[in-house]
C-alpha cells in the first residue's frame, strides 16, 4: 500500500511551521520517513503516522486513536501510530 500523499504532506509542512531544520524525507518499507537531525521522527504509512516522542508515549496511549507500535510481537517504547 502507498502512503497518503496528503498526510507526508501536511506533516512536513507543519515541521517548516515549526522551524524544524535539518529534515530529510526518506522512503522506507512501505511508506515516508522524516529524518530531523539524521533521526527518524514521523513515518507515513498507508494512512497511519508513526511518531517518535519519547517516554511520554505511555501518557499518548491513554488518549483517543493513539495505539501503541508492536514488532515481532513486542511493544516498542517511545513510538506510537495515529
């Protein structure tokens, strides 16, 4: 599946907004990766975001449409999908 155009879109806009430097956008798996600084930040896949925040992904689980990463059946700390 390709990622949402729209979305890789609206997200590297909003880190311009932000004064983001140093973003590289590299294509990954099956989606768009944003790199800050050489440093995976956001990923666009299909219609889904993966982000990168750090310990505070435990406080982003309790909130609405926020689910937690899993690979090889076990949960990665920091990431969550949106």
């Amino acid at each position: 599946m390709a990622y949402n155009q729209q979305l890789a879109n609206r997200i590297c806009e909003a880190l311009i907004d932000r004064g983001v430097e140093d973003i590289e956008e590299k294509k990954i798996f099956r989606g768009l990766c944003f790199m800050v600084k050489g440093k995976m930040c956001l990923c666009v896949s299909g219609d889904e975001m993966m982000c990168r925040i750090g310990p505070e992904y435990l406080e982003a689980l309790e909130l609405p449409g926020i689910r937690g990463m899993i690979r090889n059946g076990k949960p990665l700390k920091d990431y969550i999908l949106c």
